[in-house]
C-alpha cells in the first residue's frame, strides 16, 4: 500500500476549497495586527481538535499565532515530521486586472 491510498480526495478537495475561501490577506506590514490571517489560522486549529490531536495556539502579536499539533509517539525510534507554512497570503492587487 501506498500513502496516497489513505487519502480521502472528496476531504481533501473539501478543506482546500475552504482554506481558499476564507480571507487571509496580510494587507498593512507596518500593522503586525491587520492580517486576516486568524481565520485561517482557527480552522487549522479546529481541524486538528476535532480529530483529538494535541493542538495549542502560539501566538505572535494580539491577533496573530501560529497552530502547533503533535502527534506524540512511545516508540524513541519513531520519525519526525515538521511541517512550517504561510497562512497569510499577500494582497491580491488590483482585482479589476
């Protein structure tokens, strides 16, 4: 078996579908506290609760963290996976182009 066998793709069309969805632009850099990022960043975090995964919010400013989830493990030889990315994404511009 392969990995991609365990993918549901209807789920996974679904959450991208909603992560597109939802306003994340970072429009202000000289306002750490503008960004619509925290939307984003509460469905991550309510993805990972809702599947009783050991999630936090780390947060960087007032409206602003980063979602941390660990899946912990007994066995010392198992393997580490890290995961770092974006929630916020960079205006769209001039819409009307």
């Amino acid at each position: 078996m392969n990995i991609v066998d365990f993918i549901d793709r209807n789920r996974l069309n679904k959450i991208t579908i909603d992560l597109i969805n939802l306003e994340s632009e970072n429009p202000d850099k000289s306002n750490v506290n503008t960004s619509n990022e925290v939307l984003t960043g509460q469905y991550i975090y309510d993805f990972f609760k809702n599947l009783d995964i050991e999630v936090e919010k780390q947060f960087s400013y007032e409206k602003r963290f980063n979602v941390i989830a660990k899946i912990l493990s007994d066995d010392k030889n198992a393997k580490t996976l890290a995961f770092n990315g974006h929630i916020d994404v960079v205006p769209a511009g001039d819409l009307s182009k």
